[in-house]
C-alpha cells in the first residue's frame, strides 16, 4: 500500500467516524489530530484497530504517539514504516 492510499483510507475513516458532516477538504495532511482534540485516547484506539486490520500490521502501546498518529501525513509514513519492517 503506498502513501496515498494509506493517507485516503485514513482520511475517509478520520471523516466518517470523528468527523461526520465536515468538508473533506478541512481535514488535510497536516492538520493536527490529537493535539487539537479531533481523536481522543478511545478515538486513536479505534483508528489504530482499524490500520492493524486494514494494513495487516500490529501496533505495540509504546507507538501510540502523537509523533505516530499526530497528522494523516504522520500515520501514512508510520503505516509505510511498519509493512516494510514486516
């Protein structure tokens, strides 16, 4: 899977399942998920249960971080990182 399509899969779950109603185009590669509050801890939680399911990857607790999951920028490169360490 490459960077685009992690970045839409993770867009379009962002959007759905946070974000309901908002205009697609306000939620872009860098907006800050965590550090302005659209993913709590249970909404990360859900977001990751999602990419280990979806990208065939297992994400250990010390990686959920904002540094990981802070922007879609940030979890599409983290997504990469992990599928080629396996």
């Amino acid at each position: 899977m490459n960077a685009i399509q992690i970045r839409t899969m993770a867009r379009d779950f962002i959007l759905k399942e946070f974000l309901p109603g908002e205009r697609p185009e306000n939620l872009t590669d860098s907006t800050e998920l965590i550090t302005d509050g659209i993913l709590d801890s249970l909404a990360t939680l859900k977001l990751v249960a999602y990419l280990e399911k979806s990208c065939g990857i297992e994400i250990a607790p010390d990686e959920l971080v904002p540094e990981n999951l802070n922007s879609i920028a940030q979890i599409a490169n983290f997504v990469q990182s992990k599928q080629a360490s396996t």
